[in-house]
C-alpha cells in the first residue's frame, strides 16, 4: 500500500511541475497548491488542488475553461481561478479560501 502511495506522489508531483510552468505561461501571478499534496499525505486516489492568481476580466466559469484547455491535466486536478482582488475579498469572507491561504504551499510566484 505505502509502495502505491509513494508512485501517486511522484506521478503528481511530475504532473504538478508541468501544470504550473503551463499557468505560468498563461499569466499567472501565484499559485497555491493545497489539500492531501501539500499536507504530504497522499493516497492512491489523491489529486492536485490548485488556486491560481491571475489578473483577467473573464467570468469565473470561463477562467476555468481556459486552464483546463491549456493544461490538459493527464490526472485529477481541481482548480480555482481568482483575481487578486477576488481573492483578497474571499480571504475575508470565506473560510474555505481562508484555510487554503493558511495552509497551503506557493508553488510559483511571479517575480514583481
């Protein structure tokens, strides 16, 4: 069991490197990774938890559609896409938004 664990570990942290030299390309300013990745408790049905930071006047549904496009994610990926001031926004009022800001790792940050 731990031998399968420790092989979805790897397969996502290969795939996580791509996906974020991808949305780094695209413009993104941050990226938070979170859930069971960044905890280092990865099972063997674990995904990839993404929130990214991108300046954009695309509606929220169509910010995703365009990650997911250019990504082409070959696992499970679940990601949010907020702008920065969305997100300042939803720090103050969401718990959800919250947690990840406090527990999750930056995986990229552009350089100001």
């Amino acid at each position: 069991m731990a031998g399968s664990a420790e092989k979805r570990k790897k397969i996502l942290t290969e795939e996580l490197k791509r996906i974020v030299s991808t949305a780094a390309e695209m413009g993104a300013e941050k990226i938070i990774l979170f859930g069971s990745l960044a905890r280092g408790d990865v099972g063997r049905e674990s995904d990839i938890d993404l929130l990214i930071v991108k300046k954009t006047n695309k509606r929220f549904l169509d910010r995703l559609d365009e990650f997911y496009s250019r990504i082409q994610p070959r696992v499970a990926v679940d990601v949010l896409v907020y702008t920065p001031e969305e997100l300042e926004s939803l720090a103050e009022t969401r718990r959800f938004v919250k947690e990840i800001l406090a527990e999750g790792v930056v995986v990229y940050e552009k350089a100001r």
